[in-house]
C-alpha cells in the first residue's frame, strides 16, 4: 500500500466521509505540489484529523478551503495554515475548527494576509495558557473579528500587552465585539495608564454612544495621565450621560475639557441635570466663574462643580435670571407692610418633597412665596413674577375675600357644604375670585397690569384645553375667562356657557365683593353640574384613561384657603388684645374667674367666655356693637379645623446653608431640618421636678422677679393722664350734650408694664446627653451613707437636667410674662436633622406643653448649625425688641456627615461659629451653655468669652440658665 492510501486509510478510521474528502482533494494538489510539499499538506490533514474526538471537523475545514487557499495565498500559506492546524487540534478541536472556518471568511474578503498577527497571538495564549482552549477559541473568534476591519494591527498590540493576565485578557476579548472601541485609542490609553484602558474597556458596553465619540477619547486619554483613577468617571458618565441628547453631550463634552482632573468631571457630572445644558453660554459662563479655584483651590471647586456652594449657585443664578426670595425679601416685605398697614411676613414655602411644588399661599400670619422664580430667562421678568404673586395674595386682604360672614367661624367651609359636591365648590369659587381679584389689582396698581396681563396671557396659552373630561372642559373655559383669553369653539358651544360667562364678567365690575364672587358660584356650580350630568354618559365613555385631574393652579396665582386665614386671623384677634387686670378695682371683670389660665385652650373656649371676658376688656378702646353669636355648630366645626390645622403643620421642612470651612463658602440648601410637635408626652416627669424641687424653683422665680418692666404702655380710660383718648372723649362730649352724665375716664397714661422679650431655648437632645452622672440632691439633717455635707448622692442622666432647668423657667417666665419658646434639636446626617418644638412662642404653658418637655429624649447626633439656624430664624420673626437664644448642650457639634473627616470637629465648630454670628447679624443674642468639662476649648472659638459658660457641676444648670437669661434681658 503506497503512502496515499495509507493516509486515506488512517483518514478513513476516524471519519470515512472526511477520507473522501481527503483523496478528491489530494489529486487535485498532487498536480501541482511538488512531493515534498504534498506529503507536508498530507501529513497536516492526516494529523488534525487523528488529534481526538472529533477531529476530523477541522480536518474536513481545512480540506474545503485548501485548494483556494492555495490558488489566493501560495503554497507557504497553505502549509503554514496547515502546520498551525495541527497545533491547535493538539489542545481541541474546537480552536482548530474556528481558525479554519475564520480564515475561509478572510480569503473571500481577500484579507488572508492579516492571519499572521492571529497565528502570533494565539501561540502565544497556547504557550501561556497550554489548557485554555476556550480562551484560545475566544482569541481567534475576535481575532477573527477584528481582522475584517481596519484596526487589527492595533488589537493585536493591545492583546500582546495583556497577555500574561487571564482575567484582564477576557474582558479584552469580551470588549472586541464591540463595533465602538478604537483599538488604537484604547493602545494608546494602554501605554500611557493600563488601569485606565482596562477600566474603559470594561465600561465599553454600557458607555454604547460615548466610546466612539473623539471627545470621550480625548478626555480618557488626558484624564488617564493624571494622577487619579478615572474609573469614578466613567460610572458618572454611565450613570448621567448615556441618554443625553446629541447637542446636550456636546456642550458637557465642552465642559469637561475646561477641568483638569477626572473628579472634578465627576462633581460636574452629578449636577447635569440642574444645569440648563440648552443654555451653552450660561453653563460655560458658570464654569470659568471656577477658574482661580481649580487653579489654587481643589476643595472649593470641587463644592463649586457640585452646585453645593453658595457662590457656585448665586452665579448659576445670576447668568440664567433666577430670582431668590432671600434677595428681595427685604422689598416684598415693605411691599406688604405698606398694602396692609400690619407685620403680615413673607417667608418661603416649605421645602419641596418628591418633585411637588408648592404655590403661593397665604394663612392669616404670613404670605409665603417660593424660594426662588426661574420660569423665565431674565431675572426683570422673574421679579416681577414674584411681585405679581405676593400681590394678588395681598389682593385677597384688600379686597375684602375674608370679609364674608365675618361674625362666624369657618363661615366658607359651611358655606362650601351645602354644595353636593364642595371640592368641586371650592375650586369654582378659586377660580372666580382669584379673577375679581386680578382685575381689582389691575384698576388699582396700574404699574404692575402690564405684568400682570403678560403673566395671565403665558397661563392661558399653557392651559390645555382638550381634556377629554367634560367637567374639566367646564373648568378649563371658566379658566380662560377668568385668564381674559377667548375660549375656543369647542368649549363655548358646551350647554350653559353663556351663563358661565355673564357670571363672571359681572366680577368685572369695581363694585364686585365677595359677595358677588360667592352668588357666580351658585351659578357656575349649577351650570357644570347640570351640564356635566347631561352628558355625563358620553363623557365616560371616552374618560381619560389616567385619570388626571385636571389641575386649575396658575403660578402667580397660588393657592386661597380661607378657613385657615379665618382661624389665625382669630387667634391673632384673642392673642393681640390687651387685657387689664387690677387686685385693687372692684369694677374691673376678673376673667379668672370664668377661664383657668393655666389650661386655656383656644379650642376649648365657650361662646359666653369670649361674648363676657375679652370681649369686656380690650384695652385699645371700647367695643364697637356686640360680637357675632357663634352657634355650636360653627364651634365644633371651627374646633375640627384648628385639629386639621395642627395636624397638618406638625412636620414641616426647611433648607439651611451650611458653612464649609474648607472651600470658605456656603454649601447652598444642604442641610435638611424638620420642624415636629410630635413629641412623646412625659407627664410623670413633670409631677416629679415640681414635687422634689420645689425650693430650685422658688429661687429661680425670686432671681427673675428682679427683672422690672421696661417698656411704656398705653392704657386708656383712666380718670388722670398725660393725653386724652379721643374716642371716650367724643363719647363724653355727645353725653354732656344730650344731657347724660359723662364718664370721666377718658385719658390715657403711659406705664411701665411692658418686657419686650422673646427667649428661645435650644436643647441638645444627642444620644450623649443620655449619659448618667452623680448630683447631690436635697440635705437629710445628718450623714447619709457615710456622706460629710449631710446630702444625698443621686445619678441623673445629663438630659433630665436640661429638661428640669427648662422646665423651671418656663414657670417661673409665665409668671413674669415674657414671651419664650422651649425647643430640642437632634438629627443624624444632613438630610434629617429634627427640631423639636415643645412650647411655641405664642402658646400658654399648659400641661400638655409641659408634658413634651418632659418628653423629651436622647436621640442620634449633635448638628448645631441647622438648629440654630432654624432657631434664629423663629426668633427674628417675633416683634419682641429683645431676642435671646439660649443654647444648652453637653458637648461640641458633631454629626457622622458633618466634614469629610468624622474625627475632625474643625468642620462642625466652623460652621456653628458662623451659624452663630449669622444669629447676631439677625439681632438675636446667642449664648452657649455646656455641661462638657472641656467646653472652653472649643467655645472660645465659637463665642466671644461673655456669650458662653461652662457649667462645672451640671445641678447647678437652673440657677445658672436663670443667671444668664436675667444678663441677656434685663
């Protein structure tokens, strides 16, 4: 048997078909190989074939391209090609079948010359890795990939650099599939920084539409020679900037060219969604405003790109117009004192909660605005917006809208529920007035109707109008109406329109009141009830499947809640009048008599205590006719709202600044504080501290009583004074004419008998405070448990002596009169500190109030800054002329997030020095004390030496916090 058929013999043991194959093929070569070369081709077939179990797949491949790779390559290719068969059957013939079919692929697309490069690498993973056949066959299957593009010189290099690691190696191989990657970029990153061409080609798949971008590779390519990592960055970009619009990643692409290093990208980078991107001049107008600081001050600007500076905001503010209520407050302010003649604020909404965002509003006490006005690209129309806004929520006051039934208590929510459906009610009658409103304002300030018909024509274009709903088409036309834009055809031809029409344009009308609005609500409410009833099966039919409401609120015009207005504007009434008292006048009325005050609740007050005791003695001049009888009814419904009042202001949120003392600036809104009245009562607590310390209380009150009135206070009807009172006078004079006798009480005296004082104090309720400490309680007349000074030892925790000293001067205060508050702070993080309110300023010390101050506990962490913040904040919207905030506290400010470094009390001490100047520049006077034995190491730095104290044995707090408020008030 010749050397042939030996070979289709030994072919013909493992797979007869492939020993065909082989001797068709053979006598085609045999023509044109030389024998040397021929019996080299056989050997390499006869050898794949024989490699194991299923070997002769790639030989049967490499017998099917031999003849064309023969006529296209030469004769070297096709023994080479053969050779390195052999090799890889040698591991499996799985890497052997993949090089054979791959390489027909390359022959076809005439690119066989780029085998090399593969054959290199690959003996190069089989000499590494001499068992990882299916790394092999992952080599060459993206080899193979790559060869059919332009950039497999590149791969190849990169593929040799990382080599000797199997793992980096694999997400390599995983990456090549990827159409995006540039190889030459990524073997220039490689050279440069491994690390961060690896980080990028693992990045590769979920950065699809960055990878390939030349900005994208330059930036690597600059970020990686650097001395920090890029990896955060690319998860930035990840996380950010995939889904951004081709023009958005252009202008951040921009951006980030301006930065040196890859974590400042990745401050900018967080913030991509508050920068108005669609704004290119003002966002790189922002950014060079950072300069100086990326130059010479890393940490300031890395607070700056995050938007958490106060400089970096204010600018970002001032290049896209946005207009901050904390900048023209001042203005509003005079604005509102000049309409209304009264100390009605202007504060700022709450903070906003989940993307809701608050309206102007109005309660009685103060206008509330948002925090800042951003809908258009100016800061003059932004103003004006503002403006516009405070305006027509005093335009409610001007123009009578509280007016109505104003001898009865929640007048509108009784008026509202003799409708079938009040919340339906109670928007028609928003939208009516909020239109006799606008056109009051417009007839009476007519510098701002310009404004104010460009900020109703913006609402009404808006305004959508094709809500599928009919009622909320009924809703939608009034809107317009009320907007003065012209409905459309479709709204004006719904039954009833007409009528909706005439009643409001009657608000039209320089006569219209309240009363006007209240009767085009009887109308309007008829109109779309009866209309939305006679259609109401079509109208369902084709309901929006959503189900929105449809929403009635425009900007400028806020939201009107009457009730609550009418509830404060009573308590106000009952908290404002002046009533005298005199032990030596036995004509005088005496309301204690009628009412305990030391458990008078508003809530709890009958018709005849109001009608007989304050109606009698309102000290600013007689009463003009007789109060209006409130009947049960509109008693227990106004005591169901005060409830709903209370409950819905337990929680409220505000945003405070907070001072970084390493980028020496603001942190803009960083801190997160929660005002509550939620506090677990205590009444236990109170029993015990007003039986046991009965004589610290006596001594506390005596040190108080001698403080003395220092205020002049008018007190009319008396028989002798320095002025007349002009109403008793007249009163006398009409008397002596009609023949009655005259009083002759009609003078006014000047009397000291007023302290102008608000105090807050501010207890640190951080879970320190929870730590027990041994106090000497009340002598026993003789030696106890061995004891020389004849006292008994007790353990106290630090918090039970905070909560007995306040409690002591809050009695002991009552009796003196002054106004104060009695407050706890606590928190944990930035995001949650809590600010316990147990007695407000404006509440009686009653037994529930003192309850929460026994209530009070332990709880996470000592972050001062907000707290006294909040607090100043409290105190400066009293009248009083004298504001003391008295903080007690058993340690120095700290909180896990309060700085980078939590062992560092640098950043805490910082920020509460600044809190406390920022008190200071308010006219409150801040004063510190601590029970922390080594309080003077930090509080010097905080406070000058007479605005803190260091308590050495912590029972002596009450007779010092008495100390302390007598300095701060006398």
């Amino acid at each position: 048997m010749g050397e042939f058929e030996s070979a289709v013999a030994e072919i013909a043991r493992y797979h007869e078909p492939t020993a065909e194959s082989y001797r068709r093929v053979a006598e085609s070569l045999q023509t044109t190989l030389n024998r040397a070369d021929f019996d080299t081709w056989s050997g390499c077939v006869v050898a794949i074939a024989a490699s194991g179990w299923h070997g002769y797949e790639p030989a049967e491949l490499y017998l099917s391209l031999s003849e064309m790779l023969l006529a296209r390559a030469g004769v070297d290719r096709l023994l080479r090609s053969g050779q390195f068969g052999v090799h890889l059957s040698g591991h499996s013939q799985e890497p052997a079948a993949i090089y054979f079919s791959e390489l027909e692929r390359l022959l076809k697309a005439d690119r066989v010359d780029r085998v090399d490069l593969l054959e290199d690498g690959a003996g190069k993973i089989r000499d590494r890795f001499p068992y990882a056949s299916s790394l092999l066959t992952e080599f060459l299957r993206a080899g193979f990939e790559r060869a059919s593009r332009d950039d497999l010189e590149n791969w190849a290099r990169v593929m040799e650099r990382v080599i000797l690691e199997r793992d980096v190696l694999l997400g390599f191989l995983d990456a090549s599939r990827s159409t995006a990657l540039s190889w030459h970029f990524i073997e220039t990153l490689y050279r440069d920084n491994a690390s961060a061409a690896i980080a990028v080609v693992g990045s590769a798949g979920a950065l699809q539409g960055l990878v390939d971008d030349p900005a994208f590779e330059a930036l690597a390519l600059r970020f990686a020679r650097t001395e920090e990592s890029i990896e955060a960055w690319l998860v930035a970009l990840e996380q950010s900037c995939v889904e951004l619009a081709p023009p958005e990643r252009e202008i951040l692409w921009r951006l980030q060219e301006l930065l040196p290093v890859p974590s400042m990208a990745c401050s900018l980078i967080s913030v991509i969604d508050q920068l108005p991107l669609d704004e290119p001049d003002v966002v790189i107008g922002w950014l060079r405003q950072a300069d100086s600081l990326i130059d010479g001050d890393p940490e300031r600007a890395q607070g700056y790109l995050a938007l958490e500076s106060s400089g970096s905001l204010e600018t970002l503010a001032r290049l896209r117009g946005q207009v901050n209520l904390a900048d023209i407050q001042r203005v509003l302010q005079l604005i509102t004192e000049a309409i209304t003649g009264g100390r009605l604020a202007v504060e700022a909404l709450p903070v906003e909660v989940d993307g809701f965002r608050h309206l102007p509003m109005t309660d009685g006490l103060a206008v509330r605005l948002p925090s800042s006005m951003t809908q258009y690209p100016d800061r003059a129309t932004n103003f004006q917006l503002f403006k516009v806004s405070l305006l027509h929520q005093l335009g409610y006051y001007e123009f009578g809208t509280f007016a109505f039934g104003t001898g009865a208590q929640a007048v509108f929510r009784r008026h509202f529920g003799q409708y079938d459906d009040p919340v339906l009610a109670r928007t028609l009658f928003q939208i009516l007035e909020d239109a006799r409103v606008d056109w009051a304002l417009a007839r009476r300030y007519r510098g701002v109707g310009v404004w104010l018909q460009k900020f109703k024509s913006d609402a009404g274009k808006a305004l959508h109008t094709d809500s599928s709903c009919l009622r909320d088409r009924y809703l939608a036309g009034l809107l317009l109406l009320s907007l003065d834009e012209q409905p459309g055809g479709d709204l004006v031809s719904l039954p009833g329109f007409t009528e909706l029409t005439a009643a409001i344009d009657a608000l039209r009308s320089p006569e219209a009141t309240i009363e006007q609005t209240l009767a085009a609500l009887a109308v309007c409410y008829r109109v779309v009830s009866d209309g939305s009833e006679i259609q109401l099966i079509a109208a369902d039919e084709d309901s929006n499947p959503s189900g929105d409401a449809f929403s009635t609120e425009i900007l400028f015009r806020g939201v009107l809640e009457p009730d609550r207005v009418r509830i404060n504007q009573m308590l106000m009434d009952l908290d404002e009048q002046e009533i005298e008292f005199s032990d030596e006048s036995s004509d005088m009325l005496d309301l204690s008599g009628d009412v305990d005050p030391d458990n008078m609740r508003v809530e709890q007050l009958r018709r005849d205590d109001v009608q007989n005791a304050i109606g009698t003695l309102i000290a600013d001049g007689p009463v003009e006719g007789e109060p209006s009888a409130a009947t049960d009814d509109e008693l227990d419904v106004f005591r169901g709202l005060l409830e709903q009042e209370s409950t819905t202001r337990q929680h409220l949120a505000f945003e405070y600044d907070e001072w970084d003392c390493v980028i020496e600036d603001y942190r803009r809104r960083w801190c997160t504080l929660f005002e509550t009245k939620d506090l677990d009562e205590d009444r236990e607590f109170v029993d015990v501290v007003e039986r046991d310390l009965k004589a610290v209380s006596t001594r506390v009150r005596r040190q108080l009583a001698h403080l003395r009135p220092e205020l002049l206070r008018k007190v009319k009807g008396v028989d002798d004074g320095e002025d007349l009172d002009l109403e008793r006078t007249i009163e006398a004079v009409v008397d002596r004419r009609s023949g009655q006798s005259p009083g002759d009480r009609i003078y006014v005296q000047r009397l000291r008998q007023d302290r102008d004082v608000a105090a807050l104090f501010l207890l640190d309720m951080s879970a320190s405070t929870d730590d027990r400490i041994v106090v000497e309680g009340e002598e026993q007349g003789g030696d106890q448990n061995g004891e020389e000074n004849g006292k008994e030892h007790l353990q106290k925790r630090i918090i039970d002596i905070e909560k007995e000293a306040a409690l002591l001067m809050a009695t002991s205060l009552e009796t003196l009169g002054d106004t104060y508050s009695i407050c706890g702070f606590s928190g944990y993080g930035r995001e949650q500190v809590d600010f316990h309110v147990c007695k407000d300023f404006r509440e009686r010390l009653t037994e529930q109030a003192k309850a929460r101050i026994g209530g009070i506990r332990p709880c996470r962490s000592t972050r001062m800054g907000p707290a006294i913040r909040h607090a100043s904040m409290r105190l400066s919207q009293t009248e009083a002329r004298t504001k003391a905030l008295i903080i007690i506290s058993d340690g120095y400010p700290q909180d896990h997030d309060y700085g980078k470094d939590r062992n560092s009390r640098e950043y805490g001490i910082r920020d509460t020095t600044m809190a406390l100047t920022e008190a200071r520049r308010l006219g409150v006077m801040p004063f510190c004390l601590t029970v922390d034995p080594s309080g003077h190491d930090y509080l010097r730095e905080m406070c000058p030496d007479q605005q803190y104290m260091v308590i050495q044995q912590i029972d002596q707090l009450p007779d010092a916090l008495s100390k302390v408020y007598r300095s701060l008030t006398a």
